[in-house]
C-alpha cells in the first residue's frame, strides 16, 4: 500500500466515526449555540460560511488526534483564503505531504437527493504554476494527493431557529440546532470535480451535486483520470476553437476540450449534470 493509499484508507475510516461524535443520539448537532459569561446560550446563524467555520473548529481537535496517531504534523493555512485548510506532513518523510480541505453543504429541501455543491479550489496561479508559493501552504505540486473531507447536512427550517432569543444553559437540550443529518465523505477532489465554475467570476472549480455521485466519487473526470482534471483545469478559458459562425471561442467545457485533444468522450461521465 502506498502512502497515499494508507492515507486515504485511514481518512476515509475516521470520517465513518465522525457524525456520531459531533450528534446527538436523534442526529442534531451537537453544537448548539455559544455562551456568554453569564451562562446564557444563543443559538448560531444558518449561514452556511458561520455553520462550516464552527465545524472545523468542532472536528479540529479529533484531527490532531488522527495526525498524532499516525505520525503526521497538523499544519493549516496561515491565511483565511489560502489552500489547503490543513496539510498533513509525514514525521517520517517530510517529503510526504497531504493536503485536505473541509467542503461543506446542505442537501435541496425540495431535492434531497442533491446537495447546493461547492468549490474545490482555485484554478488560478498555484494550481497552473506548481511551485508557486502563492495563496497556498505548500507549492501545489509538493503534495501527494489533495483530498476533500466533505460534510453534507439537513439545514434546520427557518421558523425553528431564533437568532434573536437568549435561552438560559438549563434549556441547552431544548434548542434546535441549526443543521441535522450529518453525512461525511472523502474524496479526491477530482474525483467529484464538475467541468464548471463554482462561483460566479471567480477563478474556483465546481463539484457535481449528485449526493450519490459525490460520496462514490463519480465525478466527471472519474473515468478519465487526475491527468485529464490538471489540464483541463489549468487550460479553462485559454485555449480557443473554432464555431461553425467561424468565430473563435474559449474551450469551457470538458466535452468540447477532449474532442479539442483528439481523446474519449464516451468517458465523460455525464451523468452528473442530471437534475
């Protein structure tokens, strides 16, 4: 087994025991509000960017523990919007390095069998020049494997939650909490990579947002390979062709850029864009 098969296979077995550590036995989250000096309890934001830091900061301890165990040094980001959220350095090898980045969403009230999706990272300088130290901990390209440690969850309805309400600490079991249902996956991040933006004009790749694909990591790529998700990543919008109007375009899509190279495209897996 190589490192980064025993990685995997020891993140993945750590991310079967996490929902139960961070729930309550009828699958709320354990977290259920913050409290001040005088012991008065107030319930968090829904906000899924509040709902993600407070989860990291909930996992950040039995992730040390898991580094520990298996001889690793935890080292995180030194800035808010640097990749990866924590890097795994061998004690042994520090050659051997790991990076791991917390995805979190919430599964369609109207579709659950779909989640809102997310970003997997910049497609920006660090992930085209490799040795780049920019907005990253270590240069891309030193890393064995880049690895989502994903969380999907139920969001609680709206008119269960009051922001605006002290409740004191003896009423702590009776508050609901803000997210229920706790799934966690690991995954490649290519493996569960879209062939699409994340987020608007920002230079950030898309996830699929199937549940059932994400958790089996059946990506669009994952029938081609990491290969085909570095280059076509690091070539998006670069590299034109030509219409049938005769006017050139920017390659945007993954079809359009194996057809582009001369490869397969009976490997895209297209089911992923299924609504």
């Amino acid at each position: 087994m190589t490192p980064k098969e025993k990685f995997r296979s020891d993140l993945r077995t750590l991310a079967a025991t996490l929902s139960k550590e961070i729930s309550t036995k009828d699958g709320q989250w354990s977290v259920k509000g913050f409290i001040d000096a005088y012991k008065n309890v107030y319930t968090i934001s829904s906000d899924m960017k509040i709902v993600s830091k407070i989860l990291e900061i909930h996992l950040f301890p039995t992730l040390l523990a898991f580094a520990t165990k298996n001889n690793y040094a935890l080292v995180l980001a030194e800035h808010q919007n640097h990749y990866p959220d924590v890097s795994f350095v061998s004690k042994d090898d520090e050659s051997i390095k790991f990076a791991v980045d917390f995805k979190t969403t919430y599964r369609q009230p109207k579709k659950p069998w779909l989640c809102n999706g997310f970003t997997l990272g910049s497609f920006g300088k660090y992930f085209v020049e490799r040795t780049s130290t920019k907005n990253i901990r270590f240069p891309y390209n030193s890393y064995a494997g880049h690895f989502c440690l994903g969380i999907i969850y139920d969001r609680a309805l709206e008119a269960t939650i009051d922001e605006t309400k002290a409740f004191p600490i003896e009423k702590l079991q009776s508050i609901t909490s803000v997210i229920s249902n706790i799934e966690f996956f690991v995954a490649e991040k290519w493996q569960i990579a879209s062939d699409k933006k994340g987020s608007g004009n920002t230079a950030n790749i898309g996830s699929i947002n199937r549940i059932s694909d994400i958790i089996a990591g059946n990506g669009m790529f994952a029938n081609l390979g990491e290969k085909w998700f570095d280059e076509y990543w690091m070539n998006f919008g670069k590299i034109n062709r030509e219409t049938t109007k005769g006017k050139p375009e920017p390659i945007t899509t993954l079809k359009d850029y194996i057809e582009f190279k001369g490869g397969d495209v009976s490997l895209i897996v297209k089911k992923n864009n299924r609504k």
